[in-house]
C-alpha cells in the first residue's frame, strides 16, 4: 500500500502540545497514525526554523516530535521559495505572511498530496486552496489539499 504523503505546518506541533485546544486530539491522533505508518510524513526547514524560536522547555518538545515519529524535513528550496513569491504576486497570500506561502510551496514542489495546518487565516481556507493550485497549474506543479487535522483523522474510513 502506498502511503499518503503530508505536510505538517508549525501549527500541529503546537497544537500537539496544547492540551487545551479543540483540535489537540486530533492533532495527537494524526501523529499516531504517522507512527502506525498510514502517511508519509514531511516538513520544512521553514518549520524548523520556526519551531527553534519557541521558548523552552515546548521547543525541544516540539523538536523532539521530528525524530519520534520520523518526520521528513524537506529543505526551503530557491524552487519552493520562487512558488511562493508567484503565490504573494498573485495576491493569494499577503507578503508579510511569506512563510505560510513557503509551507504550501515547499509541499507542492515535493510533489506531497495534503498539507495540514491550524492556520486558518492564510493556509487552510478554501480561497488560498483554489488559487494557490491555480497557480500550481499555471505553473507546472499538481495542485494540492490543505485541510486540518480534524479533517484527515475524520476521513480517514474513506
């Protein structure tokens, strides 16, 4: 069976931590799901660098996550970083949130199926989605899904 490959935004590590977020069940359950081997699991460098500027002692919790359930991290490529200039160019997503265009960037030129974030402002909306692929297509790349971990743990029967 071929595994799903997914993108984790820096929102699920947090959420992953926070206990007092709907979405913290959820989010724990998708990481069991990577550790039972049902997705191929990849992030970014940008994530990384993200995570890093957390205060500890939740920094090198979230960090920790990376090797406990053996999650890829994918470089910020000049590839990935020239998509997400298309994406603010384009209007789709505002160039002071640059790093959220890089996530969804990173995960199209890798050629991952989802992304899944808690970022609802600039990521997971149905506007970024459309136009985000819209753009992918326009530029050689598939499109891709954006949905929260809600989502994929809920579906995960079909």
């Amino acid at each position: 069976m071929i595994k799903s490959k997914i993108y984790l935004e820096t929102t699920l590590f947090n959420y992953y931590f926070d206990t007092d977020r709907d979405a913290h069940a959820a989010t724990v359950r998708l990481f069991e799901q990577i550790a039972a081997g049902k997705y191929g699991a990849y992030t970014s460098g940008t994530v990384v660098e993200e995570l890093e500027r957390a205060p500890e002692p939740k920094k090198s919790m979230m960090l920790a996550l990376l090797k406990t359930y053996n999650i890829t991290v994918l470089p910020s490529s000049d590839e990935a970083k020239k998509l997400a200039d298309i994406y603010i160019a384009g209007g789709i997503i505002p160039p002071r949130y640059r790093t959220d265009a890089i996530h969804i960037a990173v995960a199209t030129v890798n050629g991952l199926e989802s992304i899944i974030s808690m970022n609802f402002q600039h990521i997971v909306n149905l506007k970024t989605q459309h136009m985000t692929n819209v753009a992918n297509i326009l530029n050689g790349y598939l499109p891709v899904e954006i949905i929260s971990p809600m989502e994929i743990v809920n579906n995960e029967n079909t």
